[in-house]
C-alpha cells in the first residue's frame, strides 16, 4: 500500500519559553526552517493554510512556498488551504504555477472554502454568497487548470496536481469527483472510521463519472515526542487555549482533558510517541484506504523547538515504521 506522508501548518502564532507570543515575522521565518528541516529528514509534503486573523501569521502561502522551494531540494509543496472563494481563480492558478516552476514540479494546491470565514468581509465579499462563490470560481479554476484561457506562466510539465479539502458533506465529495480533483478530507475530531462512507461515496461518483482514480488524503491534527504522555502534556495547554477560543467564537461546549485524551486515543488527534502515531496513522490508512496523510502540526502555538522536534520525529521514526506497517498489513 502506497501512501505519501505529509505536514499541514496554518503558521499558527507560536510563543517563546516565557509565554510570550512571537512576532508575525519571526513566526514566518520559523515556518521556513520547519519546512527546510521536514525536507531533509524525508517527509513527502508540506501545506500552509491560509488565514486573515491575529493568531495565524500566514496569509499568502504562495510567497512562503515559493522561500521554501529555494531552501529544499525534495519536498511536495501545497497549501492547506487555498481559500478559492474569497480569491480570484485566474492568479491563483498563476500563483501556483511560479511555485511550481521555482520548485522544479514539486507544487500542488489544495482548494477549499476555508473553516474560518474573515476573508469574505476584508476582501468586500457577502457570505450570503458562500456556495456560489465556491462553485463559480471552482469551475473557473478548472478550466484555467485544463488550458481555457491560456494564462502564464504554464505549468512547466502535466497539470498541476489539484486536490479539494471536505469537511465531509456529500454533496462537496461528489463535487470534488466530478472535476477530477483528488479528496482531500478535514477530520479533526471523532473516529476516522465515520469518514468511509465518503471514501465509497467518492469512489463510486468518479467510477460513475468515467474518471481516473485519484488518491484520497486525510489532514488531521498531532503532535509527536519521545513518550505519549510527554506530547499529550506539551500540546494540551496550547490545544486547551486555541480550541476554547475557537469554540467561545462558534458556540462549541467547552474543551476537557477527558475529550482531549479520548481524542488522542481513539480520535483524531494524533497526538503521542512515534510508535503510537505510526501505529494510529497505519489503522486511519488502511481502514480509509488512503493516499496521502497530512499530519497538521503546530496547534495552537507550540514552541519552535518543540515542532522542530515534533517534525523530526515524524521524518525519521514515524513515516519508516508506517510504512513498515502498511507492507506487512496494507488491509
């Protein structure tokens, strides 16, 4: 079974050891070693998202994957993601394609609606047109991606891979099938096995449709130490703060250490030592049948130090032994 193993960051506001955030710049220079080091150590992918907000220092993924693409020689290079309704489909694809020529071929997009809505009211958008914003650019985009118009600079060999981010909705997966664009699905919370049903629902459409078969991706949040109980205690402060804030925003229940613990046992929250990701990442592929892993790093504002960590553990002891599982069990 092959599968791409990858890192999603959406530059989240990082602190220093007195608690004490980091400057928006700092943070971006930070970001850029992060994604030096997951290229050298063998990770497969690297995603920014996109963010217009306080506490996330990215705002244009396409200028910081274009500094990365200079400083790496291996790596994927995406975004995680490309808010597409709120951007013009024509300079997107552009964007991507100067990523993809500094990078030699190495560039990729993953498009999306975006979980956090702030870009609609700075770029002079009404959300009322939420859905029909999305589906008018989507199908600009392809067209673009397919050659009508030519626009320049063209992606120097092939197409440039595509892929659409679903939170789960069926009828975002059937889309999704229907432009030929790879599946890539947001779970970041509850068991991964719920998610089949889209896994099927997107097989199914793109055989239906007379498609080619793409790769499904998963991006689902983690952190990685030496020892389970040493990532659980250095994420849960940040994870405690990011996502109570997140929920104080959206009427969520408050977050508890007993659903944080559930989460990073039986969830999908990847949280642990490297063998206890590897062995939880290894079931979320094989009961998924998936392509590509996106483990989004960083949640609410780890140290550099320890994602650097984090990012290396991942490289050099989590995406071996993942793959050393799957060959001995792919199903």
């Amino acid at each position: 079974m092959d599968i791409e193993l990858g890192l999603d960051t959406f530059g989240d506001v990082t602190f220093d050891a007195a608690g004490e955030p980091l400057s928006h710049a700092q943070v971006l220079r930070n970001l850029v070693e992060q994604a030096v080091l997951a290229d050298s150590v063998g990770v497969d992918f690297i995603g920014i998202g996109e963010h217009h907000r306080e506490d996330f220092a990215v705002s244009s993924p396409e200028v910081v994957l274009a500094a990365i693409a200079a400083r790496t020689e291996r790596i994927r290079l995406g975004s995680a993601v490309t808010v597409l309704s709120s951007d013009d489909p024509i300079r997107v694809f552009q964007r991507f394609s100067e990523v993809d020529a500094l990078s030699n071929g190495r560039a990729e997009v993953i498009l999306g609606r975006g979980s956090f809505t702030e870009s609609f009211p700075l770029f002079g958008f009404d959300l009322a047109d939420y859905e029909r914003l999305f589906e008018e650019k989507l199908d600009r985009f392809a067209r673009v991606r397919d050659g009508q118009p030519a626009v320049y600079p063209p992606i120097e060999h092939g197409q440039l891979r595509t892929w659409i981010g679903v939170g789960g909705s069926p009828e975002s997966v059937v889309r999704t099938a229907r432009y030929g664009f790879g599946l890539m699905l947001a779970i970041i919370g509850g068991a991964p096995a719920r998610f089949a049903p889209y896994v099927d629902l997107y097989h199914r459409a793109v055989e239906q449709l007379g498609g080619e078969a793409l790769p499904v991706g998963v991006h689902s949040p983690g952190h990685i130490a030496e020892t389970d109980e040493q990532a659980r205690e250095e994420l849960w402060p940040y994870y405690e703060r990011h996502f109570g804030k997140l929920g104080a925003e959206r009427g969520w229940p408050p977050v508890t250490r007993a659903h944080y613990d559930e989460e990073a046992t039986t969830g999908s929250l990847y949280v642990g030592s490297p063998e206890s990701v590897a062995q939880r990442i290894a079931a979320t592929a094989r009961t998924l049948g998936l392509g590509r892993f996106d483990l989004k790093y960083g949640n609410g504002g780890l140290p550099h130090e320890a994602l650097m960590r984090s990012i290396e553990l991942y490289g050099t002891v989590v995406i071996p032994r993942v793959r050393e599982l799957l060959a001995a069990d792919p199903a």
